[in-house]
C-alpha cells in the first residue's frame, strides 16, 4: 500500500510540474508573440469604410512594419493620447504628397488610388515629407482624422501594417 501511495504523490507532484511548465511556456509563446509579431487591434469609426469597418477586430503584423512601410498599406498609429488609428500609407520618407482635384500626386505624378470611392472628396493641399516621416489617411476622407488633422507620423509611432479581420466573421481576410 505504501508504494502504491508513493507512485500516486509522486504522478501528482509530476503533473502539477508539467501543469506549470505548459502554463509558462504558453504565457513566454503569447507575451513573444504580441510584442514582436502580432497587434491585436480594433477599428474604431468609420474613417477606413468601406474597405474596412467600425468593430472590425483582427491583428496587424509588428513584422512586416520592421521589413518596410509601403505605399497602400493599412498601418496601425499610436497617436499622442495613446489612441490606435488604422490608416492607410499615402506618403513615404521624402516625398512630395499633393492633392488637386481629388487627385493624389506623388514628386509630380499622378498616381491612381483604386480603394477609393468615387464619391470620396479630398481637399487640395501640398505637403513635403521628412526621411522619417509617413503621410497617412483614412479612405472615408470626408470623416477621417489622419495626417491632415494630426500632421505626418514619424516612423517610430507606426506599430505595425497589414490587418488580418478575424470578426467579424463576414469581414474575414487580409486587409
């Protein structure tokens, strides 16, 4: 009876053990995960609609941020109240972004925005970008506060790009 009773202590202090070393090791994969691959996010408003909709929850990349920041991509911005935009890249380092007539010109060309609704309205303007500067809009223009409102965003402030809509469920995709 006494080996019997020492094989059972000794089966329970091994699953308690392995009780931790699963918890921990999913806590290291989760926390590795969200800081250096994953952002959970959250569409708030209807600044990106219709391409993207108010409630839309899914994960942007950390990842590809730190590869590159192309032209088009959906980024996600932590502005200065501590806020999360997801935006659209219009402008990269350098570049000379203007808008006449509703229509985008980068350096001088004009360069076609297929996104866009038609009925969408930009007002004119013209602004030069610095080498660590990013000029970012929603695709609802009419309503979206983006570089405009908040001025161009420097690269340290762009989380992460690409959003991947996992709810709901009939928005699933890659944005």
């Amino acid at each position: 009876m006494q080996l019997f009773y020492t094989i059972m202590v000794e089966m329970r202090k091994n699953s308690i053990l392995e009780l931790i070393r699963f918890v921990f090791s999913v806590a290291a994969i989760t926390f590795i995960l969200m800081r250096f691959v994953l952002l959970p996010c959250v569409v708030q408003g209807d600044s990106m609609y219709p391409f993207l909709h108010d409630g839309d929850y899914g994960f942007s990349f950390i990842i590809s941020r730190n590869v590159s920041i192309n032209r088009f991509e959906v980024a996600v911005i932590k502005v200065k109240d501590s806020k999360l935009l997801v935006k659209r890249v219009i402008g990269l380092p350098g570049e000379e972004i203007s808008y006449i007539d509703n229509r985008l010109y980068v350096n001088g060309n004009y360069v076609e925005e297929p996104f866009l609704k038609e009925d969408v309205s930009t007002s004119d303007f013209t602004i030069k970008l610095s080498d660590d500067e990013y000029f970012c809009m929603g695709d609802n223009r009419n309503i979206s506060r983006d570089s405009r409102y908040y001025g161009p965003f420097h690269e340290d402030i762009i989380l992460s790009t690409h959003l991947l809509v996992i709810y709901p469920f009939g928005d699933f995709g890659f944005k």
